[in-house]
C-alpha cells in the first residue's frame, strides 16, 4: 500500500496531529485535504509543543515534503506567521519542502468579518463557529466568486475580484450588521505582497502527487476536524463548510479515488464537542470535569473549553462506512485512569425505539438516550506502557469491545502526547 488517508471519527480533535506526525516517518509526503485554519494540530516533539494549523503535522519530520491541497481554505497571514515560526525553530521551510495548490482558496479579512457578524447577530443560536472566515470562505468557492492561490500570482485579477466582492461585501456588512466596510487599496496591496512571498511555493500539486504515487511513495492525506462536522454528514448545521471525510483526499488534492489505500480513523477514547450541538453522550457531571481536566480539553485555535462524554461507539459506526475504515488509532485511552467504571454508548433509545445509527433531525436527535454498556475502571498510570500485551486487563477489555462493535482492526493505541506513548500494532501503509 502507498498511500493512507487519517481522517477523525468523531467531532474532531480525535489526536489526528499526533497520529500523522507517528504515521510522517514512514511517509514520503504529508499532504492536508480540506479545512483551513479552524483545525490546530498538537504536537509534542523535543519537548515542546507545537500547534499546526494549516502546515501538515508531517512537517516537523525531516526531510518529508509536505502539500497543502486545494480543498483548503487558507488565511494568508496565519499562514506566512506559521511558516516564519517554523524556520526560527529550524525547520527547513523551502518551495522543495512545501507545495501549496494554485487552487486553494483564501481567507480574505471580509470572511472574518462577516463569520464574526453572523455569530453575533445569531446570539444562543451560534453555531459557535471558530470565528476564522472558514464558511464564508467556502461560501464564495460554491458561488464561484473565491479568490484563488493563482489569482495572487496576477495582480490584475487580484484588483478585479476584489473589486468586485468588496462591492458585494461591504455593503452586507454595513446595511446589515452594522461594521465597517474595507478598503480595496489597503487588502490589495497587502496580498500583493503576499503573492510575491508565496509565489515559489504555489503549484499545481495534484500532477505533483499523482506522478510521487505512480513511482511508488508513500503518501499519507491529512484530515481536519472529524467525519461528524462534515457539511453532509454531520450534525448539521452544527457543522463546518467542508467535508472532513476520506473521500476529500481525492478531491481536495486533484488525483482520483482510487489512488487511496488505506483509510484510517482516529477514535478518541471518549468523545468531545467544540461549539454548539447535540451531544447524546455528553457528561455535564464531576465525571466529564474529570475527563475534560485530566485530558486538558481546550481547543488548540480558539482556547474554548471541550465538552466532554462517553465514547459514542453509533457515531463511530456511522463514520467507519462513512470513511471506508479499514484500521483505527484509538487516542488519549491514558486520560481513563482512574476512573471506577467507563462505559460505551451502543445504541440510541428513540422515541420508544432502539437505533444504532444517528437520525439526521436534530430535534429527534436530542429526544434520543444512550444506551450504554459498562466496563469495569482502571487505577493504572498505562501512559508508558510499551507493549500491547501489558496493559492492564480492563484496558484490553475496553479495546476488544471497541474492536467488536466496530469490526475494524486497531492499529495504533496511543497513550500520551508523545510520539513514544504509542503501541504500533500493525504497520497501516
Ligand atoms: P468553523 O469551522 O469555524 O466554521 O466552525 C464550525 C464548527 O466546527 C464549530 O462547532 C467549531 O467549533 C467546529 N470546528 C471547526 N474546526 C474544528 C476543529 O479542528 N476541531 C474541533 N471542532 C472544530
């Protein structure tokens, strides 16, 4: 197999940061699909912690090229600001390291703007957004008024178009929400600028990528968020604007579907959700204070605290056919310690009726109940347990569970924020 898609199973910060940069080593390129900068992928490497947000986690490996997609959406400025970071650690930054697609799309700070706008006029009904301009972003791609990587190679067409959505922009946000309208002199000449410092880096990446699969490297495809914030499949419109699920790899970096492999889903141990939503599972107890501590539980781009519950093992199910799994990484299991009993929710009790999988009307979403199935704890530190074999029997019990209902293999259990608190179980290229 060459090429391997990481994608999240549940509402995203599943620990997809961590399991790509383990997964980097054995790759040749690390390549992102979707998303822009409301993702922030954590890493801990040397010590130190490190937070991607639109770089591929793979970047801190040396020498493995990295590829941000067109399926991105990508706010320049965090962008150059992550770049510059990386080379002040000594991260070789250079257009032989990092390709980004002509197609992508950019963030412009009237997207900002009107996300921030929205979610206040909204009021207790916000999305809770990560107030970073994804969604309007990806609203002017579906109306075929984006601004591109390659428009910024063209200064012309960079003034034109921005002309154009100012128009449109500035007076949506003042006659409806009351801010203050931009400037066209002042955003041109800024991402004028920026073209100029990104130019050697944007390429058309997906001939890039299919002539590197072709010869026989190794690829493995970034996600962000997870499967239940896609804007098909999840809680919509609790959702973000982009598809977080495998068969984005395909189409948000320009090569066909069937150049993936191997899919891989990350499952948290237990379950969080940023922003608003239904949550069946979610702990509101000293139990979900005790997960949402023990597993620092903040959101890696907005600080916002995660709400936390019981591994939904029906949201899972619903995100194994979703992705096509064909192997999970189970994540932050060492958080669980500690605990008297865990348990899996393995059904929905639904208006007097058992589901296994989630309804897509919100309103009967949140009339359905758990149905759980309970574990006995465990006291253990298992955070620098090395082999499979030694962890503790209730631990074993949890994942073979886990295994069961899911009828996917478990590749990698990961058990701590550094590459080493990891058991490889099987080799997922
Ligand atoms: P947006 O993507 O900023 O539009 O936010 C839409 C929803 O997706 C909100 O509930 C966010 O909290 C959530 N969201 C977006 N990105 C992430 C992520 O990387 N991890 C977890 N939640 C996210």
């Amino acid at each position: 197999m060459s090429t391997l898609v990481v994608v999240g199973t549940q509402w995203g910060d599943e620990g997809k940061g961590k399991i790509v940069d383990l997964l980097a080593s054995k790759a040749d390129i690390v390549v992102r699909f979707q998303g822009g900068n409301n993702a922030g992928h954590t890493l801990v490497v040397g010590g130190e912690k490190v937070i991607c947000h639109l770089i591929p986690s793979g970047i801190l490996n040396e020498g493995k090229k990295c590829i941000i997609g067109n399926g991105l959406v990508l706010d320049l400025e965090v962008l150059i600001e992550e770049m510059e970071d990386l080379k002040k650690r000594g991260v070789d930054i250079t257009p032989e390291r990092l390709s980004i697609s002509e197609k992508a799309h950019i963030i412009m700070p009237y997207h900002k703007a009107i996300d921030l706008a929205r979610e206040k006029a909204k009021g207790r009904g916000k999305i809770g957004t990560t107030g970073r301009g994804i969604g309007p972003c990806y609203e002017d791609k579906a109306a075929r008024v984006g601004i591109r990587m390659a428009d910024l190679l063209e200064p012309d067409t960079l003034r034109e178009k921005l002309d154009s959505n100012l128009r449109e922009k500035n007076f949506y946000l003042k006659e409806l929400f009351g801010e203050d309208p931009f400037d066209l002199e002042d955003i041109f000449s800024r991402y004028e600028k920026f073209g100029k410092i990104l130019r050697p880096y944007i390429k058309e990446i997906g001939l890039e990528l299919e002539s590197a699969i072709v010869d026989g490297k190794k690829v493995l495809f970034e996600g962000a968020q997870g499967t239940h914030l896609d804007v098909d499949h999840g809680t919509y419109p609790y959702v973000t604007s982009s598809n977080p699920v495998a068969s984005t790899a395909a189409t948000g970096t320009g090569i066909g579907p069937n150049r993936l492999d191997s899919i891989m889903g990350v499952v948290k141990a237990y379950t969080t959700r940023v922003g608003s939503g239904p949550f069946p599972t979610e702990l509101t107890d000293e139990i979900g204070d005790y997960i949402q501590k023990r597993g620092a539980e903040f959101g890696a781009t907005t600080g916002r605290r995660r709400r936390c519950g019981w591994l939904d093992m029906v949201m899972v199910k619903d995100s194994i056919r979703l992705n096509g799994l064909t192997c999970l990484s189970i994540t932050k299991l060492d958080v669980l310690s500690g605990l008297k009993r865990v348990k899996i929710c393995v059904g929905y009790e639904c208006d007097g009726e058992r589901i296994t999988h989630r309804p897509a009307n919100l309103k009967r979403l949140s009339r359905c109940s758990p149905i759980y199935e309970e574990f006995e704890g465990w006291e253990e530190d298992i955070s620098d347990i090395k082999r499979s074999q030694d962890l503790p029997s209730e631990v074993k019990r949890y994942l073979k569970r886990i295994e069961e209902i899911s009828g996917v293999p478990i590749s990698i259990i990961s058990l701590g924020p550094i590459r080493e608190q990891s058991i490889i179980l099987k080799d997922p290229f």
